[in-house]
C-alpha cells in the first residue's frame, strides 16, 4: 500500500484567488499538487451542497478561497458568503466533521507566497487526518477504478 | 387563562368578524382531528364554517405553511411560533403583508403525542382535554395527564408563546418560557469529532426520507426543492446513511436564520427523529454570532441577506 495522498477540492474566487494560484505558478513556487481546483465567479457562489457534494463522492478536504472581505470583484459578494461560512463552518463542525478537512482562506491575486504557504498547510493537515471514510458514501463499484 | 372553549369561542367569532369585514376571504384554523388526540388544517369560507373552527392542546401544524402562493386575502389562526413564521415569509416575499389577517392565539404549548403514549399505554377509547390536563378514557380506566409533563420540547423552551406581530389577540398574553440555552448542544462540543459524528448518525438511523419534515416545514416552499432535482443530482433516491446526512444537513442549511422552532418538522416525523436538532445548530450560530432570533418584528432583516463589513470569522485564514 502506497503512502496515503489526500484528494482536496478546492473551491477558488476568480478575481483572486485562483490569480494567486496563477501567480505562484509563474514565479515557479513550489507547491503540493493535491487538490483540484473548481473555478467559481466569487466566493458568493458558493452553496454548502457543493462542500457536501465534495465530501459524499470522496474528497478528503475541501478548500475554500476568495477575495479579502472589501476586495471583493462584485462589491460585497464575499461578505454574504463569510455569513454563509460561519453557518456551514459550525454545522460542520458541530456534527463532527474534523476541522482541517474544510478550510477558509482569503488569498488576494497578488498572494503568491500566502497562496504557497496556505495550500501546503491544508494538504499537510488533511494528510494528518487520513482518509475520509465516515463522511463519503459508499464507493460505486463500476469497475473503473484505474481511470478514477 | 381562557379556558379551551373560551378561545375557541373567540376564534370563531374573530373569523367571522373578518369574513364579514372583508378582511379575509379564507380563515384558516384548527378543526378536530380524525383521529384522536390530533387537530387538522381546515380553511373557513363562510360564517357556518367558522363554527367548525377549534382551539385546542394539539393545534401542532403550522399553518403558515398554506400560505406561500395562495391568492386573495387570508386570514391565519396563529401561535407565537406561527407568527414568527408568516413574518419570516412576508420577509422573504412569499405572502403580502396587506392580504393578511393574522388571529393570533396567545399559547401555552402543545403536546407530543409520544409522551402520552409513553403514560398511559392501554388502549383508550375517548379522550377530553382542558387547557392544562389531558384525560384518556379507557374501557376500566380514566387517566388524567397534566400538559406540563407532555409538552413538546420546543414548547418548554418557548419564549415567544404570544404572537405579538398578530393583528388581534385572542386572549391576554401569556408570559414566556426559560428560552433553549442549548445546553446539550455546548456539551456535545466538547466531545470529540467522532463522538459526536457517532451522535447524528445515531440520531437519523431511522430516517425513511419521506420527508414529512419537508412538507410540514413552512420554510419549505422552494418549488423545487434540492432533493428533487436531477440535474445535477445533489442526493441519491436510497437510504444510504451519507445522503441521508446530506439531506438533513442542507435542511438545516437552508433553515439557517429562519427556523422559528415551531417543531412541525418533529411532530411530523413518522419514526420521531429529533430533526430539529440540525436546526437548533444554526439557530444557536445566528443567536451567538447576531444576535438574530428568526420572526420576532416586521422590520429586522434575515441574517444571511445581510453583512456587516467587521463580521467576525476568526477561522477564515
């Protein structure tokens, strides 16, 4: 059995972090490759059914990025969405998710280096948590699984 | 306290009123229930109707759910918890507020029915009630129940028993319960995440997913709701425990700032699933973090429609 390298869906505002992303591509800082990066237009679009959605088909962390509050491309989109946040952060946490497998972060486009610095912390405690087993369900076996 | 009668004298005679008035061309209260120990919905067009209208300890639907959508002008018998509710959808754009007529009925809880059954376990064949005792009628036995020791639980923590946003009371107000403290959910926190996992697991083993909670849920008008949608598919059509979760977490989700613990979700459960407790998470978050209990004036804001630029949310790095 090889070691255990944790799948992270990353959920990245447009405007700013997935510019970080781009960023720390381009100045060649180094940086886990383990999470997938979904595009979302603002952290506003952000609905708890896609963390759960993550979670249920075997994600072992989810992450969460956008603009700093007041930065935001469309005026106040992420300012909704930390209220979003706070309610889904407590559910989550209340009903026994642990708390490094979903992260927050706000990461500006110009946040190369906290972008570096972030993504390796969420995949080192999410590699510390092991795999999500109680929180998925159950694998379809369709026989594919070398193509997964 | 009115007797059980005395107000549901008055309710009749307030229908009447705003049939007659042209306030309401619909009254919907309470009528006797077909099966005993319960009330049903039951929607008042004339002043002989409004003689079918009761008050009664099991009035637990909430009948705001009726009115999302519904035409003309409407009048609603009303708890506290109720009329949280219909401020909650006059918010959110679900009624208008110049078509309703809301009769509110200062409450003293309701009944859980699995309380009952839980003391007096023989077959009964009648049963009478007054406001502050039930008595089961069995073929050798008559068992009186005092209500205080069968509330429902969202009924001992409620400290909003007058609808004070009603357009008429009823009766004189009645003074509020010790408000939830959610003591046993701080306690649950400070168990470990597999513990408490282990819990709501636990806690919706039994879950058929007919969601009877949905339907009964006056929050609950999305035309589609998330469940039902195919594309894409956000739960699976089986009981798998993880859509199971998934269902009740996004219900509670979806409840967030807006759940006014009428408990309709929990008297509606056919295998008595506590729901209510994924909403008592988000009602203990926006109580902390604003200060917001859903339904309590005309003008406050639902939390999650607005923000304030110093929110604070130490756990976003």
């Amino acid at each position: 059995m090889s070691e255990f390298e944790p799948k992270i869906v990353a959920f990245f505002c447009n405007w700013c972090t997935y510019g970080a992303a781009d960023l720390a591509g381009v100045s060649r800082l180094e940086y886990p490759p383990n999470f997938r990066v979904v595009r979302l237009p603002c952290t506003g679009r952000l609905n708890p059914k896609f963390i759960l959605e993550a979670f249920k088909r075997g994600a072992d962390g989810v992450w969460v990025s956008g603009c700093h509050p007041g930065d935001c491309h469309y005026i106040a989109g992420n300012y909704y969405a930390r209220r979003k946040f706070i309610v889904m952060h407590y559910m989550l946490d209340s009903i026994g998710l642990e708390a490094d497998r979903l992260r927050f972060s706000w990461i500006s486009s110009a946040e190369a280096t906290k972008f570096q610095h972030m993504a390796t912390d969420v995949v080192e405690h999410v590699r510390a948590c092991g795999p999500n087993l109680k929180f998925r369900k159950a694998p379809l076996i369709l026989g594919m699984e070398e193509v997964a | 306290m009115p007797s059980l009668e005395e107000t549901t004298q008055k309710i009749r005679e307030t229908a009447k009123k705003a049939l007659a008035d042209g306030k309401a061309e619909v009254v919907i209260g309470y009528k006797k229930g077909t099966y005993p120990l319960s009330t049903a919905p039951f929607f008042a067009r004339t002043p002989e109707d409004c003689d079918q209208l009761i008050w009664s300890n099991f009035a637990r639907i909430n009948l705001a759910n009726y009115l999302p959508g519904r035409p003309g002008k409407v009048a609603v018998v009303a708890k506290g918890c109720d009329a949280r509710s219909i401020v909650g959808q006059v918010a959110e754009n679900q009624f208008h507020k110049d078509n309703l007529y809301v009769i509110g009925v200062p409450c003293t809880g309701m009944v859980d029915n699995n309380l009952i059954a839980a003391k007096e376990q023989r077959p009964y064949r009648d049963y009478s009630e007054t406001l502050d005792t039930i008595t089961l009628k069995g073929a050798d036995f008559s068992t009186e129940i005092k209500k205080e020791e069968v509330l429902r639980r969202n009924c001992r923590t409620c400290a909003n028993r007058t609808p004070k946003t009603a357009d008429e009371l009823v009766g004189p107000e009645v003074p509020g319960a010790q408000a939830d403290d959610f003591a046993d959910l701080k306690e649950l926190h400070s168990k470990s995440p597999e513990e408490r996992m282990e819990y709501f697991k636990d806690l919706i083993k039994d879950c058929l997913r007919c969601y009877a909670c949905r339907n009964a849920c006056p929050l609950c008008y999305c035309p589609v709701c998330f469940v039902d949608e195919t594309r894409p598919q956000w739960l699976g059509k089986s009981t798998d425990p993880m859509d199971t979760l998934t269902f009740h977490l996004l219900r509670g989700l979806h409840c967030a700032g807006r759940c006014t613990s009428c408990g309709a979700c929990e008297t509606a459960c056919p295998v008595n699933i506590k729901v209510r407790e994924f909403n008592r998470i988000t009602e203990e978050t926006v109580m902390d973090e604003w200060g917001y209990e859903a339904g309590l004036s005309w003008e406050q804001k639902p939390p999650l429609t607005v923000f304030q630029p110093d929110d604070e949310a130490s756990f976003i790095k």
